[in-house]
C-alpha cells in the first residue's frame, strides 16, 4: 500500500484532494457523480484514475478512495484503473454515488517466461514449460540450483548424494536413454552440460524447464533430455540498489542405522555357533559359554576395548553458512548488476567440506535506440573434501557399519588403532589421513552479445559464450600403522590430476516479430557454432621421505616410482535452426520449429534434422465462451523430434596405443631387440548415428476465479530409437578392446502430469497460497537386438561397489535398472515346509524360503526374475505459504510412492557368514524357535542356504513423504525505514524435519552409485551405505536498499 500511496501522489502531483470546481465539458453542472473505490478487504485506494470512456475528462481518488465528477450528463461509463489492479468499468446510467471495489490483476497469464532464443508470456505457449518460483528456493542451503528444485517442478525428478558440494540427478520425464540423461542447461543464451554447482543461485532471476520436444526441439542435438533455462539477475533501476542476503545454520544427521554394541555383537557371534552346532571360539571374546570383552584387544595392552557407535565416531555437527552481496545500478540507456557471494558447508562426515566463492558482473547499454551491447561474465573457484560412499567395498559409512565396536579410535598413545577382527582401516583413520586432498576447481563463464534493430520488429543478434573449467586434485596417502590392523601401509604415496575443459559457442540469429489487425507473427532463424576441448594428465610417485604438507610434492618422491599419462579429445557441432510463432485473434496459437545438427562425433551420419510443431487453442477468448467462473481456458498439442549424440568424441573410427608391455614384438625372432608395436584400443563403427526421440504432448491450462486458481495438465509419450550403447563384441573378434559403440534399441516414456496453484485475496491483512505437482511416468526398454538379452553392470564394476553381486538389469519389457534376482517366500519355520517345498535340502528351520520360478524342480540361476523397481509409480510436492501483517511462513513437502530400493547394506549388515564384521541392530530380531517372527534369518556361520544371495529379501517399498523446509520469516517495516532500507526480512528455517516411509535403511531417496560414471544409469537405488542426509536449523537475513 505504500508503493500505492507513492504512485498516486506522482499521479496527482502530490495534490491530496482533486479540484472540487473542475468543470468536465467547459459548461454548467447538471450531473454529478460521487463514490468511494476500495479493495477487497475495503481499503481505501488513493490516486485511481477515474475517467470518462472515451474522453480524457476525469480525476483521481484522494487519499480516502474518494472521488467527484462533475458535468457527467452526457456521460455513459466510467473506467477506473489502477497499477496492480484490473480495470473495471461502470455504466452510470442515472446514479449519482457509485462506490467501487478493484480487485489485484492476476498476473499468471502475463508472466514472461524464456523459451529458445527469446521470451514469450505464458499465456502464447502451446508446449509443456514450467516456472520455478525462485524467491521459494534461493534460500535453500545446498551448493546448486538443481538441488533447490527437488519436488517443486511436475515431471522433474531430482536426487543427489548428499555430500557436500555432491553429485545430484536431474531427470526430465524420466530416462530416455541409457547413458547420459541429464538435462541440458542454458545460462544466458549459453549451453552448459556440467559444473551447476559452480552456479550461485543468489544470482539466478528466473529458471524454466522445457520439458517437450515442440518447447526443446530448437535446441535440437542435445536437448532430448529436456532443457533447463537459467536467466542472471540484470540491471534495470536508475537508481543503485544494493542486496544483501545471508543465513547461517547446523547441520546434523537426520537419520542413522545402529551397529551391534560390542556385548551384542559377542552374544549373537556366540548363538551363530549354537545354531550351526559348533563350539564358540574367538580370539578376542574367547571360548567359554559366553562372549567375554576383554580388557586389552592385544597381549601387549596396548588397545583397551571399546563399545563405540562408529557412525557417530565419524560424523559430526556442521555449520552451513552463506552470503551474498548484489549491487544493481542504471543510467540512461546502460545498467549494470554486481555479484559477489560466498558459500561454505562442512560435511556431517568429518573432513568433508565444499567451499566456493563467485563473482558475477553483468550489463547491457543501448546506442542511437537500436543497438544493444552487453555482457555477462561470472568466475567461480570451489574446493571440496569428498570420500567414497554408496559402496560395499571401500564406501566409509559402509565401513563404519562393519567395524567392530569393540574396537578403539586410539590405543594408549593416542595412535589411531586397528580393527584386529577384520581388514578393514579405521574409518575415523582414513577420513583423518585424507583432509589434505582437495579437489579445487575454477570455472570461467560468460558471453558477450549484440543486438541491432535494422527496422521496427526487424533484430539481428550475435551471441558468443564461453564455458572454462579447471579442476586439481592432489591425493596424498600417508604411511600408516594402526596398532592391530591387518593391512598397514608402509610407503606413501602421492598423485596429482589436472584436467581442463574449453568450450565456445557462437550464435547467430535474425529475428522479427510483428503485429498487425487481429495476427501477431514472431520469425527467428540462425546458426549456431560449439567446439569442445578437453584435456587430463597425472602423474605419481612413491616412497616420500617426508610427510609434512610442504613436502608433497612429486620431486619430493622417489624417481624412480615416477608414473604418468594424459589424453585429450576435441568435437564439435554445427548447426541451423529456424522456428516461427503464428498467434490469431489472441485465441489460435501455432508455432513450428525446426533444427539441423551436424556433428564431428559421427561418421557416415553425422547430420540429423529435428523438427517440431505445436498448437494451441484459447478457448475461453470464444465469443461462445461466456463462463465466467473459468478465467482461462486453453487447449494445446504439441510433437516433435530431439537428438543425442552423446557419445567419446572418437567413437565412429578406429584407433591404436603404443605400450612396451603389451605391443612391442621381436618381428624377426631375434632375442636381444623389439619393434615397436601398437595395440588396437577402439573398434570403430563409421555407421553410428544420431539417438532420436521423438515426443508427442497433450496439454491443458485452466484458469478460475480471475486466474487466483491455476490448473496446468499434460499428457506425454517419449520414444527413444537407435539408442546408444558401447555393447561387448563376441570373443571371436579376438583383440585387446572387445567392445564398440552402437545404435541398439529403443525405450519409452508414457507419463501425466499435474500442477495446481492458488492464491487467495488479501482480508484483514491475511492471505495464503498452495502450489500442488504431481507426476507420475512410466519407462520401459521396448527393444534390442536379437543377440542382447539384456544389459547389465560390468564385472569388475560390481566388484567394487556390490562385491560382485548383480542387483540390476534392463531388459526388453522392464524399466531401465530394474531389479533382479530370487524371490524370496519369507522364512522356513519347520523342517515340514522345508520338506514340501522340495528345492533347498540344505535349508533348516529359520532360513529363507525361495521361490522355484520356473518350476522345474531345480532352484539356480535359472530362477532369478525382476523382483523390484527404483522407479516410483508417482511423485508429488506440496507448497504452502501465509501471510498475516509482517509475519510469512512457508512449508515444503514432497514424496514418492512405489519406488523400492536394494537395501544391501544387509549384506554385511544380516548374516554371519561374514562374522569378521560387525552387524546392524536388524539381527537382534533374527528368527529363533524362541522368535518365530523375526525377520531376519536364523544366524550361522556356515550358511548352507545360501541365504545371503541376491533376492527380494534386500528389496524394500521406499515410498515416503517428507517435511522438506519450513520457514517463518518477519519483515521490519519501521527498522528498514530508519536504517533507510527499501526491504529488512528475518526468517529461521528448518529443512528435513520428519519423513514418514516405511523403509528401514538410512534414507529412502537413494539415487545413483555414481553422478559421474559412464554407468551411472545402470546402478539405480541401491543403498551401500550412503552419506547421511542432514537436518539444518539456520536463520538468514533478506536486506536491500
């Protein structure tokens, strides 16, 4: 109301109360007419305008809402119009008091959103774009953007790891291919596809997410994932105008799972024995009829026994806190925006940590009224401290699960103490050792641009963008000894990575837009140029005879241990796109898009044409539609095609490496020299060709109660064909490489979905909003080659993160990384039913039953089937917002229904087969004649069964719904005016607050193994251990002048 009362005194020249004498026509008074205008909670309105249709005779409101026309004899109507208000007109007929009530104007259908290479309002789109509301996320404590939108954008599923600064998944209607399916970002025009993280989102003005081909398709080869449009706060006041936000918060780990005490552990090692009818023995509990904790773990009592809860031994309670600083400033034609901000969160797990600090400096100014020059340019540098997690072998919150707790962080002399059960390093130890290895990244991005209006409508613009990034690593392993442990180290080791990446694009494009009659046309057609350069090395030494951090350094190392290597790629993308917007009578909407591609990645192929359409139809713009309780009614159609070309640069040709130990031969059988040699390490396939995705959406947006209730639908189906795949060849092709690159299958995507949003009128100083999304879509791989059965993981891939167990695979018929394996019946409970099930003779009582699927009598490999998916049936997230006076509070809620996950933390975690390792508090409940009901296995050692194997047993319903954020914020009013503030806001904020799931492990979002693995798609909800999501408590503040 006071920017109100401000327009209106500018309106009326700070004349409080209109002249009372004017005399409208020049004659004499014959009809007057008085009245009051107010808004909807009966606030007066100073400063309307009230006026006489068709003339330029009328006045304005004083400061009570009051108005008086003179001389209105020949008057028919009155219009009364307002900033911020819908017009309203009156028939005066024969009254002389009319008291109005304006109502706020809907701003919904009028919002200009960025769609390929320009802006349109939302009310002339026809395909599936949505906008993220970011005032509701920029003061969410994570490192990127893509974080921020979890749950808020309908058909957008996002997940990350949960470290610090960590990988995250974004997946517009659901996967589309096997490889890479993330989004492609545009930052001012610029294509991005990595380093969102580098990205300060206090510097982000408006986000969009085009989700369909006939929005996306102008982006062409990279754009069948969807594409994600970041626009930076721009200059646009003549005035400076100085923000400032910060927050400070903790953060603690929401959820843990329990290890065995060290008493438990012992007493359930001892009943294993009992149930395989054997003596117990140990060598640190002992042989007596109980398990006995000792005093000392080694004869030489030097490690005292423990009972520790390792999880809590490595992570901790750690600050977030971020600020940011953004100075806008205008004069005349140019304007400019400054940003510096700052970002710090340490890790839960200790000595894990991301820091970035940013800089971003954008502007534009305008010559002779036609040319627009202008630049944005941002510099961002990141460190982080990561460890391995999500991972059986090697993961350090896995590890924390598996040592024993009865085994000490310190012996006497407060040195870091060994596990003595088992090979595994103290996790508390590892963590310690590795806080010196950093991973520092730079990145440089920008573009510059100009723009030239030859005539009215008529634009032709140049754009060219820049993407560098920089990233180094130093990874230093010390020489250890833990007092007790199975695998000291006793030569350290040190390794230094560089890797770079350039790339430019340079955008060419004419544009003209105009209106005339009842037709508005808007024309673009351009060029677009993108090279990419990417470079690594390492190198290696060993035996530094020194440790201290000023001496880790190669040259400090031994020489003679020195290793290295390098390699390089280059590609590059040409292409034409053209697109036109036909918009009718503001009711009939058409827009056509097409895109030509060529790429330097494919060979005999390397051209692809991507076209695209769409419709729409404003049904409520009708002469025939006189409904006024739907404010808005549109209809729209879209179809079109995207590509990917997203494989190595190099993968249609051949290609050969030199290596003295494997290619270098003595050609003429001489003993005493070799030829050099060379090694086949590509097979090259010059007929690979473009994946293609072809996309057909059906939309719906209504509106009511004056656009107060917003109603978005969608209807899509997404086929991928000729989908990309490095496939093994058979061993009859002989070489050293036995894979190549080919175009094997095709996969669909059917989904629906929904956004509703509503805010109320303001009474009594109090309103309210809502915003609901829902999505729900449906994967399916619908075809491969003949000799493909299915795809799966590599081997030695699994080693590592399954300890060689298979959890997934994708199969024609079934959601990409589906989960596979036996199915499990539930638990034998007398040797009766172990008898009638006839397939496991070694099962005894309390050992899983499972399931003979193909019911030959026999239970193997044969028997294993799809037993779960890591997709969920549907997703939803709810927003809600109030507002009373000064106060505003918000929550956020989003969750998952149908998705499982493979919980294989129970693989160490259940069964003592592997009794070297410590067990969750899961096995307290294993099944016993005394506890029929468990559910866990009986425990043995021996594990005749086979009970530990792969099946359903691991498979859980991870559905859940969770209290993402909370916020109560207060704004001070009377403090901003005497400290001169335009804008003084302070609010506490709590995120992660409860989640209610019926999963058992650590948390039921369980993404990726790896964000950045060629696999990546593959390895989907299996939970080995991840890092701990947190629960933060913070409180920020939101200051402008």
């Amino acid at each position: 109301m006071v920017l109100q009362l401000f327009i209106w005194q500018i309106a009326s020249g700070n004349d409080l109360i209109p002249q009372q004498n004017s005399n409208v026509f020049g004659q004499q008074p014959n009809q007057q007419v008085t009245g009051k205008v107010t808004d909807e909670t009966g606030y007066p309105l100073p400063g309307v305008s009230v006026v006489i249709k068709g003339t330029t005779a009328g006045t304005v409101t004083n400061s009570e809402g009051e108005y008086q026309i003179k001389n209105a004899e020949n008057a028919q109507t009155l219009v009364f119009s307002f900033i911020g208000m819908e017009t309203k007109e009156i028939n005066i007929a024969n009254q002389s008091v009319i008291d109005v009530v304006l109502v706020e104007e809907s701003t919904w259908l009028t919002e200009v959103v960025a769609v390929g290479y320009g802006i349109k309002q939302k009310k002339d789109l026809t395909g599936a774009v949505s906008v993220v509301d970011v005032e509701d996320i920029s003061n969410t404590p994570v490192a990127g953007v893509d974080q921020m939108m979890q749950g808020r954008v309908p058909g957008v599923n996002i997940i990350g790891d949960y470290s610090p600064g960590g990988g995250v998944s974004v997946r517009v209607r659901g996967f589309s291919t096997i490889r890479n399916n993330d989004p492609l970002y545009i930052i001012d025009g610029v294509p991005v596809e990595s380093g969102i993280n580098m990205i300060n989102p206090s510097d982000i003005e408006s986000l969009q997410v085009l989700k369909d081909a006939a929005s996306a398709s102008i982006y062409g080869s990279r754009a069948a994932n969807g594409v994600i449009i970041i626009t930076t706060k721009k200059g646009a006041n003549e005035e400076a105008t100085i923000s400032f936000d910060t927050y400070v918060g903790v953060q603690s780990a929401a959820n843990q799972l329990n290890p065995l005490s060290a008493q438990q552990y012992g007493d359930l090692l001892w009943e294993a024995h009992f149930n395989d009818g054997k003596t117990p023995a140990n060598d640190i509990y002992g042989s007596g009829p109980s398990a006995i904790i000792p005093q000392f773990l080694d004869a030489n009592k030097k490690v005292p026994s423990a009972d520790l809860n390792w999880v809590d031994e490595i992570t901790q309670t750690a600050l977030v806190q971020s600020h940011n600083l953004n100075i806008s400033k205008g004069k005349g034609d140019s304007f400019y925006n400054l940003s510096m901000g700052y970002y710090n969160q340490e890790g839960i797990i200790k000595y894990t940590n991301f820091e970035r600090v940013s800089v971003r400096f954008n502007s534009q100014s305008t010559f002779f009224d036609r040319l627009v020059i202008g630049e944005n340019i941002s510099l961002a540098h990141s460190w982080s401290n990561r460890t391995t997690t999500n991972s059986v072998l090697g993961g350090v919150v896995y590890d924390a699960y598996k040592y024993p707790s009865i085994a000490p962080v310190y012996d006497v002399d407060e040195n870091f103490a060994g596990a003595f059960l088992n090979d595994i390093r103290n996790p508390l130890a590892r963590l310690y050792h590795s806080q010196d290895n950093t991973d520092k990244q730079l990145k440089l991005f920008g573009n510059v641009f100009a723009e030239l209006e030859l005539i009215k409508g008529l634009k032709l613009k140049t754009n060219f963008g820049v993407d560098y990034g920089t990233n180094y690593r130093r990874n230093f392993n010390p020489k250890f000894q833990e007092t007790g442990a199975h695998n000291p180290s006793t030569i350290s080791t040190l390794s230094n990575q560089y890797s770079q990446r350039f790339e430019w694009v340079w955008t060419n494009t004419i544009n003209y837009s105009a209106k005339f009659d009842k037709h508005q046309i808007d024309v673009l057609a351009g060029m677009e140029s993108i090279e990419s350069t990417y470079e690594y090395f390492n190198a290696s030494r060993e035996g530094f005879p020194f440790e201290d951090k000023n001496f880790r350094f190669l040259n400090a190392g031994d020489g003679g241990s020195q290793k290295n290597s390098g390699s390089g790629s280059r590609w590059s993308l040409i292409s034409y796109m053209a697109k036109a917007d036909y918009i009718y009578d503001n009711r009939y909407l058409a827009s056509l898009t097409f895109r030509r591609d060529g790429s330097s990645k494919l060979g005999n192929n390397n051209w692809g044409n991507f076209p695209a359409f769409s419709f729409g139809w404003r049904v409520s713009e009708e002469a025939f539609f006189s409904t006024e309780k739907i404010s808005n009614l549109k209809a729209r159609f879209g179809w079109g095609q995207n590509g990917n070309q997203d494989v190595p640069p190099y993968a249609t040709i051949e290609s050969y490496f030199s290596n003295p130990f494997y290619s270098n031969y003595a050609i003429d059988g001489a003993q005493n020299s070799v030829n050099n040699g060379f090694t086949q390490t590509r097979n090259g396939n010059i007929d690979l060709k473009w994946e293609t995705t072809t996309q057909t959406n059906f939309g719906l947006d209504l509106g009511f109660l004056n656009n107060r209730l917003n109603l978005t639908a969608d209807y899509f189906i997404k086929n991928t064909k000729d989908l990309l795949l490095e496939r093994p060849l058979p061993p009859i092709a002989g070489g050293t490489n036995q894979t190549v690159w080919d175009n094997v299958g095709e996969m669909q995507n059917k989904g629906f979905e929904l956004l509703v949003d509503y805010q109320s009128k303001q009474v009594n100083n109090f309103s309210w909003n809502a915003g609901l999304n829902f999505s729900k879509v449906n994967n399916e791989l619908t075809s491969l080659p003949d000799d493909i059965e299915f795809i799966a993981l590599p081997s030695a891939y699994l080693h590592s993160v399954n300890f060689d167990q298979e959890t997934s695979r994708s199969m024609v018929g079934q959601p990409i990384s589906s989960f596979f394996g036996y199915r499990s019946l539930g638990i034998f409970q007398d040797q009766s039913e172990i008898d009638a099930h006839k397939v496991q003779p070694n099962a005894k009582p309390g050992d899983l039953k499972f399931e003979d699927v193909n019911k030959d009598g026999v239970l193997d490999g044969d028997d294993r089937d799809f037993i779960g998916n890591p997709h969920p049936d549907f997703t939803v997230g709810l927003n809600l917002g109030l507002q009373y006076k000064n106060f505003d509070v918000s929550l956020f809620l989003n969750g998952t229904v149908g998705n499982d996950v493979w919980d294989l933390t129970r693989y160490y975690g259940d069964f003592y087969n592997l009794s070297a390792y410590n067990k969750l508090d899961h096995t307290l409940n294993a099944w016993s004649s005394d506890n029929p009901r468990g559910t866990v296995p009986r425990l043995s050692l021996d594990d005749p069964n086979n009970n530990i194997r792969p099946s359903s047993y691991y498979i859980s319903d991870a559905s859940y719904l969770r209290l993402k954020t909370l916020t109560i914020g207060y704004t001070f009013n009377e403090l901003a005016r005497k400290l001169k503030s335009t804008n003084m806001r302070v609010y506490v904020q709590a995120q992660n607050l409860f989640t209610i799931t019926g999963y058992e492990g650590l948390d039921p979002e369980v993404g990726l193994q790896s964000y950045s693995s060629e696999h990546r798609n593959l390895d989907i909800g299996v939970d080995r251990g991840l890092y701990p999501p947190s629960r933060t408590f913070m409180v920020g503040l939101n200051l402008n002048f």
